[in-house]
C-alpha cells in the first residue's frame, strides 16, 4: 500500500468515527424530543381541564347571581344606583338613612 491508500483509508476511519458519534448524538436528540412531546401533551390536557373547569365556575356564578337578583327582587331590594366600584346600592340604604344598615 502506498502512502495515499493510508492516508485514504486513515479519513475513512475518523469519517466512520465521526458518523457514529452523531449517529448517538441524534439518538439522544430523539429521546429529549420525544420527552418534549409527552410534556407538552400533559400541558394541553391541563389546559384544556382549567377551560372545563372555568365554564362550570362561570355558569355556576351565572346561576347564583340570577338566584340573588330573584331574592333581592322578592324582599324589595330593588337596586337604586351603582357605586364607581360597580357594585349596586340598594333601595334598603335609602330607608335605613344611607347607611345601608
């Protein structure tokens, strides 16, 4: 063998070298990868139960304050203005000299 054919054969070598070494590089990739995908399905699915979870809060909050406007209708709490916070006073307040007491 010449010299060339050495040399040809010694690049060979570090080549087949080198493609093993990305070829475990890419094998520990593809398992990150794929633990990525397994997190980021369990955060979907996490999303998607507070989303549930917030439209059965919100209706439940719907059907107290329409069971509240029924009571407050039925013992004459009629509401008189709104406060800058946005709660409604009430006509009892009036009665009681404004205290609402």
């Amino acid at each position: 063998m010449t010299d060339t054919d050495n040399l040809v054969l010694e690049h060979l070598r570090l080549i087949r070298s080198e493609i093993g070494d990305v070829k475990k590089i890419q094998g520990d990739i593809l398992l990150r990868l794929g633990s990525l995908e397994t997190t980021v399905r369990s955060v979907r699915y996490e999303v998607l139960t507070c989303a549930g979870v917030d439209d059965r809060q919100q209706k439940t909050l719907d059907f107290l304050y329409e069971k509240i406007q029924r009571i407050e209708k039925r013992l004459e709490l009629i509401p008189c203005h709104r406060h800058p916070s946005g709660e409604r006073g009430a006509a009892l307040g009036e009665r009681t000299g404004g205290t609402g007491l």
